[in-house]
C-alpha cells in the first residue's frame, strides 16, 4: 500500500506545491484555448467530429469503440500523454467508472463502458505488466452474493431469491474486461464496497469529516483513474469529485453511505455540506488523472428522473477540480458556481477557478450543450431541488452588529458609508460554506437586533440580471447607495425565493443589505443570476460577474 499512502502523508507538501505551479489568473471570464500545454490545470476537451481525428464523426452519431478509443487517446496525449499518470512498471492500477446503478450502456446514468476500455487500452500500452481493476462501490446496487453483508434484510432475502443486480454486468464492464482478458490484459472488476479499507486523516483536519476509511485497493494502487460520467444533480452537477464517494466501502459507510452502519457512521451527504465532502476525497485519495465520458450524459437529473443526452465528447486532466470546472461550462452552468473551486483554494489545492484552468483541444464555446438542471428530479422546495437550481452568491461578507432592533441609517449616512473590514466597527471578512448567509454564530447569537452585511462585485458589463433573494425576516439590499430590495415580514427561507428583474452596470459595485431578527437565526441569502426565467436552466450566476473573494 505505500505508494498512495506515502503520497497521502505529503499531501500538505503537494498542496503547497500545486499553489506554487498554479497560473495567475487571468481577467477573462472563461477557460483559455491554446495549444497543448500540459500542467496540473490543463484539461483537454475533445469531440468526436475533432478534425485531428483520422475519422471525425458527427456528435449527434452512436460510436463505436475504436472511435471512443481514438477521442480517449487524443485526450489522454493532449493531457499529458498516459505515461505521465502511469509509470512503466507499474503493478496496479485501478480504473473507477461511476456506476451508482445497474444501468445499461448509452442511458447516461453510467460511465460508458468504451471510455473505460479506451482507459485501459492506453495503460496497458504504458504499463503493459500491470493489473488492471474495474473498481466501484455503488450504492444503487449490490454485486451478487453480497447481500447479507449490507446488514439488510431486504439484502439477506436478495441473496437467498438470487435477485442481485450486477451492475458490472448490466452496464456492459464485464464484457469489456472479458474481451481485453482475451487480448492479453490483466484485468477484471471489483465492488469496493466489500474492499477492505485504510484509515486516512484529512490533511488540516477536514471540511466535512476528519477522516475517511477509503477502500486498500485504491490506496495500494500506483495509479487510480477516475472516469466519471457527466450529469445534472442536486449537487448542480456530478462528475469527477462526486464520483469519488464510490472509493468509500459501503459495508462500512452503509447503503447509502450517508446511512452508516452499526459500527461506523455514514458520511455528511446534505446539501449544504456535499461540496467539503467532496474536497476532503480528493484530499485524502489523490487521483492521478481524470478521464471524463461526455459520450452520453444525463440532464434534468442524475438517474431515472433525468434524460440522456447525446454530446459525443471526451475530457482529460490531472486536476478534478479543473476538470469539473470545464465540464460545468460544457454542460451550460457558469463555473463560478462551483463551489469546491473555493473551497480547494482556500485548502491550498487546485486552480481557484475558471481562470486559472487552460483548455487543449476543442473549443467550449462551439461543443457547449446547456444541459437542463436536476431541481425538478428532487420535488419542488426541496433542499436539494434548491442547491440543485441556485449558482453561487457572494460568501464573502463584513458585518456590523447587533444593532438596536429597528436600527436605520438616514440617507445622508447611507450615502457616506464605506465597509470595511476590520475597521469602525465591521468584522473582519467572514467566509461562508454556503448561499444561505447566517452571521447569528459569528455574531454571539443575538435576539431582536438589526444586523448589517457588506460586500463587493465586479459586472463585467451593463446588463438586465435577475436578483434572486431570500431571508427569514425583514430584509433591505442596496447596491451603491441605491436601495434595489425590500421584503418586510417573516417567511421561511427558501434559495430564490423573490426573483427580481434589474439591471446593473458595468464596473465595480458596493453591496450593502440589512437584516432584521426578533427570534432565531438570521438566514438571508442572495445572488445576480441570468435573465433566464425558464426553471430548467434559470439561477446561474451572470457570465463574468466576480464577487469579492476576501482579499
């Protein structure tokens, strides 16, 4: 086991070293197109109709394998090339698929097992004495056999009728690994919910969880590969950083691995916390590189709630942060929604955001296909339906308070306020994990005050947005002086609850809000999205808008 662990235990050194080699971004708001350039935050995006291909095939075309083969070997080589993941002599390495249910090839709910394939294709020819491993741990299904082991009657009864599904099966894995066996490759499937399992500390003690029991053989691994599939879901997307929640042993963590067993509690999966979650995996795993299938992916939903969708495309990159990010703008969202961006940086890992990641190959803005959002997948209101829906507001804030209950500046006062932190009275920056901004904590919990939240935001030109705002009780916002939103009375919160057409100019712009709170927290939240009103793609961040980011 000591390749990965020994890298797990210099992951502080290695995080200091990704900061060391991350680009400075840039003023553009999107990812830059250049020539191949391999580093830690370049991502190669390419699609079946690429004219560098010998035989480009239109992207609205089925494909087959040895078309798959040449798209996964473009992006491999455009990032990096395999021998830069896979060392030549390499004993084991593990490719993970998301397979979270049995489903059959070409639904979109699966990895398809061509991508996988091609991965294993270009290992062996980088590593051609390595065993090979087809590894997941699903918790949609249960390989046969196993039943019992879930500690569930239903999965006693399941193994006694013979009623488990193989999603290894069903999704078509088998048969890879079984043609590849007969030429000559070392490799077959493993559940790794019933792996084994190493004890490995977060580096910094962790966002979700101080540790993580994570399955032997992705530690013992000296490479693990993650090919993730792309899709719409309550966590706005899943792709390479959720996919990593199969390396967690499911007769530990339980079926669903947020239900825990007897002896071993299950993981912080809510919304308000997935995005720490799944930093801390990438913490504690270190993927070695990601090998994203847009063949066919899911939107409107990650499961059967969702519809397929064809794109034909093929992404690669060491880093899964920058990775997802240029999924996330090849799907329609706005990468600065994406919040384990943030949360990474503030860890010391990855690229920050958009602008920091250079893009090989394709361009984002011919292959972009705006898949529709998973809101609806989850029922209307509910706390997943929201993160799935609502970017990312500002998280950045400076307060002033508890004020007096009822507490107003005049118009002259107004006018010649300027927050800032640290000073007169405003806290220093506080940064919150979430859209829903609640100072009650930082504030020593007061009752029956007025509390002030300050902060800032650059428009990159003038435009007509849509202000999506909420709070518990009262609630005014100003942007530079100019009051834009009243709400008096008290409600339960919801993310977007008002959506409230206005139009902002170009240029940097100070936010002021004012909350009120006679009983319990004081949750408000906020953010300039789209003009987009339909649910099915409305709530992302305007393009180019950046909010202040502490410094």
């Amino acid at each position: 086991m000591e390749p990965r662990l020994v890298r797990c235990r210099s992951a502080v050194s290695a995080f200091l070293g990704l900061l060391l080699l991350c680009p400075t971004p840039s003023a553009a708001s999107s990812a830059t197109h250049v020539a191949p350039a391999p580093g830690p935050f370049a991502v190669a995006v390419v699609s079946s109709d690429d004219p560098a291909l010998a035989e480009p095939v239109p992207r609205d075309q089925p494909l087959t394998a040895d078309e798959v083969l040449a798209m996964t070997r473009r992006a491999v080589a455009l990032a990096g090339g395999m021998e830069a993941f896979v060392s030549a002599n390499a004993r084991l390495v593990v490719i993970k698929p998301n397979v979270v249910v049995a489903a059959a090839p070409g639904t979109g709910m699966t990895t398809d097992p061509q991508v996988v394939r091609a991965v294993a294709v270009l290992v062996h020819e980088a590593a051609p004495a390595a065993r090979l491993l087809i590894a997941e741990g699903p918790g949609g299904w249960v390989s046969p056999g196993h039943g019992a082991n879930t500690g569930s009657l239903m999965g006693w009864f399941a193994d006694v009728l013979g009623v488990n599904r193989d999603g290894f099966e069903v999704g078509g894995y088998r048969a890879v690994a079984a043609e590849l066996r007969a030429r000559g490759l070392q490799i077959d499937c493993l559940d790794l919910n019933f792996d084994d399992a190493v004890s490995v500390p977060v580096p910094g003690g962790g966002l979700a969880m101080p540790h993580y029991e994570v399955a032997a053989t992705i530690m013992a691994a000296d490479a693990w590969i993650n090919c993730p599939v792309m899709k719409s879901h309550g966590s706005k997307i899943t792709c390479c950083l959720k996919n990593a929640i199969g390396i967690l042993p499911g007769n530990l963590y339980g079926f669903s691995k947020d239900r825990g067993t007897d002896n071993h509690p299950g993981i912080v999966h809510t919304p308000s916390r997935i995005d720490e979650l799944l930093v801390d995996l990438w913490a504690v795993s270190r993927v070695d590189l990601n090998v994203v299938d847009g063949i066919v992916g899911r939107e409107g939903g990650a499961f059967d709630g969702g519809t397929a969708v064809r794109t034909n495309l093929v992404l690669a990159g060491r880093d899964p942060v920058a990775t997802d990010l240029v999924a996330a703008q090849l799907m329609g969202f706005n990468p600065d929604d994406m919040e384990p961006a943030e949360l990474a940086r503030r860890c010391g890992m990855g690229p920050g955001s958009i602008r920091g990641v250079t893009v090989c190959g394709g361009r984002v803005e011919r292959l972009r296909h705006r898949y529709r959002k998973a809101g609806g997948a989850y029922g209307s209101g509910s706390s997943w339906a929201q993160q799935a829906v609502y970017g990312m507001g500002p998280r950045y804030w400076t307060f002033l308070g508890p004020l007096p209950a009822g507490h107003r500046f005049s118009d002259a006062e107004l006018a010649a306020l300027a927050p800032a932190p640290g000073v007169a009275g405003w806290s220093p920056p506080i940064f919150f994990g979430h859209d829903v901004i609640d100072p009650s904590a930082a504030l020593g919990n007061p009752q029956d005050c007025t509390v002030y939240a300050a902060t800032r935001f650059t428009m990159p030109e003038t435009a007509q947005t849509r202000l999506w705002v909420s709070s518990q009780e009262d609630l005014t916002i100003w942007i530079d002086g100019r009051q834009v939103y009243q709400f008096a009375g008290r409600r339960t919160h919801r993310l977007g609850a008002d959506r409230v057409p206005l139009q902002v100019d170009a240029g940097a712009h100070r936010l002021l809000v004012r909350a009120t709170q006679g009983r319990g927290d004081i949750p408000f939240s906020l953010n300039l999205c789209e003009p987009v009103d339909d649910e099915a793609y409305a709530g992302n961040r305007y393009p180019g808008l950046l909010y202040w980011n502490g410094d």
